[in-house]
C-alpha cells in the first residue's frame, strides 16, 4: 500500500520493536482459510487509459436517469430542483456540515435550526431534533424512546409497515429484551386490523406503530387506532411520508405522541437508496428530553444578536454513556440542508402542489392498468404507490420491461408470500401523461403475450 508514509524499513522497525520479525509473523495467530487471496487483477495501466476502461465499464450500466421509474418502495424519484446541488455544494456548507466545536458554526447550526422548524410545521408536532440517519433507525429509535417513557417492554408493529423497516427495528428492539408484537392487515383493504380488546399484552404495550401512507400505499384510517393507543396508555408513533403532508392531515392533528420518517424524497437524490436523512419530532416537553440525538435552538448573545446553539446534547458523545440516549453519531446535517432548501424552495402550496399530482397520477395509473387487464390489489385510498395483481410473473416483468426502458415495480413476493401476484408501483410527480400511457400498454401487450 504505497500510500502509507512509512517506508519498508521504518515498517521492519516497529515491527522488530515489538519482537516479531516480519508483518506476517505479527497476525500468525489468523487462521490461514480466513486470510485474503491476492485479487486476480490485470496489469497496471497508465491514467489515460484507465479512465477509458472505467468509462466503458461505466457504459454497460443504464442508470435511473435512462429508465421511466414506476419502482419505489422507499426510495421514489422525485423532480429535483436544480438550484439545491449548487447552494448545498457551496464550501461554507459542504465543507463544514457537521458542527464538533458547535458555537463557531453558526451558519451549520442555522441551518440545522431551520431544518428543525420546517419538520415541526410540516408534522404539527412542537419539537423536532437535528435529523436522523434515515427513516427506519429514526423509528427504531422512536421505539426505544416510547419504551423509556412508559417503562413498558412490548411494541406493536403493523405488517403492512415496509419490511426493511420492520427489519431494522427489531434488530434494534430484541437487543434491549423488547418484544416486538405484529398486528396484521386486512386483506381486503390492506390496512391495519386492530386486536382483539381481550389480548393480555395490551396492558404492557409501550406504542404502536403506524406507518401513513403504510407499505402498500394504502391510507390508514388513523382516529380509530389512536384512540386505541391512548385507551391503552401507550404512545402513538407514525412514520409518514412528508409529500404526503401537502395535502393529508398532520400527525400531530391525530394526536400523535412521535413523527418519524425519511427526508430522502425532499429533494435529495435517490443515490442506489443513500444516504439519506431521517426526521424525528414528538409532540410534548415530556418527551423533549429523551429525544435522541440532538436539538439546536435559538439565543442571544451579551450584545443581544441572535445566535444559535447545541440546547441539547444527549448522546454518548456530548454525555456520559449511562445518561445518553442514544449512540447516533451524526445528524446527516448536509442532507437535511438539502431538505431543508427544497421545502424552502417549493413552499406550502408547491408541496401541495406535488402532493397533488402524485395523488392524481397514481390514480390516472390505476384506470389505465385496470384497461390493460390489470386489478386494484387493495381497496383502501392509496397515495402515490399502488399494488396490481394480475396472472403474471412479476419478475419476469420487471426483467423485460427494463429493456424497454422502464422500471416498473416491486414484486411483492419479495415480502409478502400471499402476494405473489401482485406488484407495487409508484407514481411521483415526475412522470408524465404519455410516459404512464406508454408503461401500461407495454405491460398489456406483454401480459397478453404470455398467455398465448
């Protein structure tokens, strides 16, 4: 490894200065089926062409900017303005996007303020805290938090919450002996079934989670399952999608005790799925303390100019261990810059603007697939994604309609085993009239074709 600065020799002497004579010899102790095999890698190549062969490499792959996008399932491509690039690149803010000597970055922790105060309008909640990895830790954390606030061990996940998500909070959970308890969706309408008012653990449940829109697209009747919640004395934590926020009902209007999501869709790109930025927000003082991560606020200096500074810092990092809340070691400021400028730049009636038109074309997809001879998976109102059950392979699908230039959907049999004919697609505000009428007619023709 040329780029170490110490030479052979200096390497030798530390090596001899601890009594070993070789590298080697310093990691004999590893099993030699576990040590790496030399790579089978081609002979050098001068930097010109090198960069030829990369480019070529580079070729054969077709990026999403070359595929019509109906995929989405988490990560959903959104029209971004190309205005955010240019301010987030900016040295003041890409060079200095997380504060460790906090005071002297006011221009970082503005921002990170501003972010806080866009999450806290757009959910109605009164606190939001400087952002998250991504969506699903920031609802692992949510869990955690609940489960700290009630002195509680059991939390209630929908089935019909996305699957990563599950995933990942119950990795979380099980490492702090909480049970994670499942709640079904109906079949039918693909939303949560509520358990029966006899169930024992109902008396040990810390929260339940909601996800809105959940994994299906499919929009929650909320009030009933808050009200639920609350008779229970646990906490009500949703994880929504803030498009969605333009036109439906804030969580904090339900009653929602912690918001939770993901902040890729607000103008960050979709980058193979990261990174992203999760937002957390709670609606009380009670729970202000036992936030994760941290919280800027807004001051004074002794000269009275307004200043901005770390009010809150409880992680291991900034306090000791037995007192944190939790280890996150970030708080994705450059990505929450990003989403910060986005829902500065569209506003309240852009984001409604965009919200609406993934709601609208979602639903101009799902009259031009029931054309084509495909059927509405789930009854519920739907935002944005859709499931289609039709007498295909999806798989299949998916691999032919990527030559022609689409990609079109998540098979669910990826997740789900009783919904094997069936597939998700997404519809955002970036697709057009022509592009869905295009996607569908090609499927028809594809479907027909199979079957003959």
């Amino acid at each position: 490894m040329s780029y170490i600065p110490n030479t052979e020799e200096q390497q030798l002497a530390m090596v001899d200065s601890i009594g070993f004579r070789t590298i080697s010899e310093l990691f004999s102790d590893i099993p030699k089926s576990l040590l790496a095999k030399p790579l089978d890698l081609p002979s050098p190549l001068a930097e010109s062409k090198l960069v030829k062969h990369m480019q070529r490499l580079a070729a054969k792959n077709m990026g999403l900017d070359q595929l019509v996008c109906f995929l989405g399932a988490g990560a959903y491509d959104h029209l971004r303005p190309s205005v955010i690039p240019h301010l987030a690149g900016r040295g003041e803010f890409l060079t200095a996007y997380t504060p460790y000597q906090a005071e002297i970055s006011q221009g970082t922790l503005q921002a990170i303020f501003e972010f806080q105060t866009l999450i806290a309008e757009l959910t109605g909640m009164e606190v939001a805290n400087a952002s998250m990895y991504d969506g699903a830790t920031a609802l692992a954390e949510a869990a955690l938090l609940a489960c700290n606030v009630t002195r509680r061990s059991k939390v209630a996940l929908p089935e019909n919450l996305h699957p990563e998500w599950t995933s990942v909070v119950r990795i979380y959970l099980e490492s702090q002996n909480i049970e994670t308890i499942m709640l079904p969706y109906d079949s039918a309408s693909g939303c949560v079934q509520l358990p029966e008012a006899t169930e024992s653990w109902l008396t040990e449940l810390a929260a339940v989670v909601l996800q809105q829109p959940n994994f299906f697209g499919c929009i929650e009747d909320v009030d009933p399952i808050a009200s639920w919640i609350k008779s229970h004395q646990g906490l009500l934590i949703m994880a929504v999608d803030p498009i969605s926020l333009g036109l439906l009902k804030s969580p904090g209007a339900y009653g929602a005790d912690i918001v939770v999501g993901d902040g890729g869709v607000l103008g960050n790109p979709i980058s193979y799925g990261g990174p992203s930025v999760g937002f957390f927000a709670v609606s009380g003082s009670g729970l202000i303390r036992r936030m994760p991560g941290r919280i800027v606020g807004e001051t004074a200096d002794a000269k009275g100019n307004r200043g901005y500074v770390l009010t809150l810092q409880t992680r291991e990092q900034h306090i000791r261990r037995e007192k944190a809340t939790s280890n996150i070691c970030t708080n994705q400021a450059l990505n929450a810059l990003v989403a910060t400028i986005y829902l500065s730049l569209v506003g309240k009636s852009g984001l409604k603007q965009i919200a609406y038109q993934c709601l609208q074309k979602t639903a101009y997809l799902r009259s031009v697939m029931e054309k084509v001879g495909f059927r509405q998976r789930f009854s519920a109102p739907f935002f944005k994604e859709v499931a289609f059950t039709g007498e295909v392979n999806w798989q299949d699908v998916q691999d032919h309609m990527i030559q022609q230039g689409y990609l079109s959907g998540l098979p669910l049999n990826h997740f789900y085993n009783e919904l094997s004919d069936s597939v998700l697609m997404a519809v955002t505000e970036a697709r057009t009239k022509e592009e869905i009428d295009e996607f569908a007619s090609l499927l028809g023709g594809y479907a027909r074709g199979s079957k003959n």
